[in-house]
C-alpha cells in the first residue's frame, strides 16, 4: 500500500479546481488500486484526509 502521503496527494489532486481531468482519473485511479471505494473517496474528501479513525465501543 502507498505511504499516507502520496494517497493524501492523490486526494488533493481530486479536490484541486486546477487539476485536469486527466489527472484527477490517474489520481482516483490510486486510490482505488489502494484499496478505497467511491464512498471512501468521498468522505475522505468531505474530512480532507485519508486517515480515519473509527472508535468501536465494547
């Protein structure tokens, strides 16, 4: 799996007005090769990262 970082790259390409079409594919495109859906996508985009924390409660 990439580092944080680059997946981290990956989403700012997505949500940069400036990036092109191609380049917000190739960017998808990663994050789908690490693993993330396109709800996972989302919500990363909505918190403006791809850590998540989830606490489960006993």
């Amino acid at each position: 799996m990439p580092s944080i970082n680059y997946l981290n790259k990956a989403l700012r390409i997505i949500s940069d007005e400036q990036s092109t079409k191609d380049a917000k594919l190739v960017a998808k495109q990663i994050l789908y090769n690490s693993g993330f859906t396109d709800k996972d996508i989302y919500e990363c985009l909505k918190q403006g990262s791809v850590i998540r924390i989830t606490i489960f409660e006993a």
